[in-house]
C-alpha cells in the first residue's frame, strides 16, 4: 500500500486518540466557562450582629479592647465587624497600675469577655453568611485580632438584623 504524503499516514482519517483528546479539551473549556459564569442564587446585603466569647485573655489585654474598635480575622484577614458593644462575665475590674509600677500577680482569674461585633455581610440563600470569601458560622472558633490586641474567641450567636 502506498501512502500518499497530503493524507498523512493514517489515511486522512482522524485518530481515535486525537479524537479523545479533542472530547477532553472541550470538556475542560466547558467546565472553565461554567465555573466562571455568574450564581444564580438571590443575594442580599443585610446588616449582620456577632456575639463573640473570649475566655482565658490576662485582664490588661480585656481592658484594651473598647466598643468603636474594629476587629479582623487572624487567618483571612477579613474585617469581621466593629464592637458595638462589650460585656465582662465576672465582676473583676483590674487593678490601675502606673508605667514604672509592679503589674498585678497573673493567677487572678481571666475575665470572660462578650463582644458584640456589627458588620455589613453578603447573604447567600444556600451557602450562608459571607464576610469576603469565607463563610461564617456559629460555633467557630477563630483568631481575632484589633489594632491592639490578639485573642481567641468562639462565635456564639449570628443575628441578621431586621431594618
């Protein structure tokens, strides 16, 4: 048999591997536009309230952190909401202590702190809350963090507040 050079040496013919491999590209393509194209699921921006417990942090750390203040994520970044307002569980108040002064013994017992965050979120119906990319959730317990401060807290409670 001879082969003629414009055919190429299957014949003119497509190969069943280039065939396959063609299916697959277009199959890659189809999922990249897929993936791309905007959800369908409605989504609302509703102003979102936080309670958030923080245990175990030294009374001069609690008495640092103040309602106005502006508190973020530790691992994303993302502003979580401001503190509009904060509660102390136990009765202790820390002692006042000058610069040059001892500071107070560390095994008094840390105060439990509520703080009530408010932020803007965007709500999607299936999925949950969202404050950027991640979804917020009752229960988690992340690394907060203000300008002065680091702690680790639990969120206790999420309200989507009715205007």
């Amino acid at each position: 048999m001879i082969c003629d050079k414009d055919q190429g040496p299957s014949g003119g013919r497509l190969h069943w591997l280039d065939l396959l491999l063609g299916l697959a590209l277009l199959v890659l393509v189809g999922r990249a536009v897929l993936q791309a194209w905007p959800r369908v699921d409605p989504k609302m921006l509703k102003t979102v309230r936080l309670e958030v417990a923080v245990d175990d942090l030294a009374a001069e750390l609690a008495a640092q952190i103040a309602t106005g203040q502006w508190v973020k994520d530790g691992t994303t970044g993302e502003f979580m909401g401001k503190i509009i307002k904060k509660t102390t569980n136990s009765g202790f108040v820390p002692a006042e202590h000058g610069l040059g002064e001892a500071s107070p013994p560390r095994d008094l017992p840390a105060p439990g702190l509520v703080l009530v965050l408010e932020r803007e979120g965007k709500i999607v119906e299936r999925e949950g809350i969202f404050f950027g990319r991640e979804t917020v959730r009752s229960g988690q317990q992340r690394n907060f963090h203000t300008f002065y401060v680091e702690f680790t807290g639990t969120i206790n409670r999420i309200v989507v507040v009715k205007e």
